[in-house]
C-alpha cells in the first residue's frame, strides 16, 4: 500500500494521503449499503440478477472492513 500511495502522490503533486483510512472505511460502508439494497431487491423480487441473493453473505464483511477502516481513522 506504501509503494501505491507513494507512487499515486509522485504522480499527482501530492505530499500525501493522511485520510486514506476514512475514505476507505466511507466507501467500503457505502459498497456496504449498496449491497444490502440488492439484498432487499432480492428479497422483494425485483432484483435484476439471479446471483443477488448472494450479496446478503457480503454485507457483514464489508461493515467489519470498514469499522476496521474507521478505528485506524480515529473512531472510538
């Protein structure tokens, strides 16, 4: 992650990226919350995909992920 992070700030001007671990634990909530939606899709029938219903098992390792995210970033 050092080596990416490093070479993302080469590329872009940057001195660095100090809230990386909130931006992580923010888009992993919002994939999260995206999948718990297909979830209910599914549930309702009206997803679109046969492989929704699937996404149900994600959703709890996605929020673990991302209250990782989230303590390294200063959550309590």
């Amino acid at each position: 992650m050092d080596d990416v992070v490093a070479e993302y700030c080469r590329l872009t001007g940057r001195d660095g990226l100090p809230d990386l671990n909130w931006y992580f634990s923010y888009n992993i909530f919002r994939l999260a919350g995206i999948c718990q939606g297909i979830v209910g899709r599914a549930r309702d029938g009206t997803a679109n995909s046969p492989q929704a219903a699937a996404m149900e098992a994600r959703v709890p390792l996605l929020a673990d992920a991302a209250w990782k995210f989230a303590v390294k970033a200063g959550a309590e």
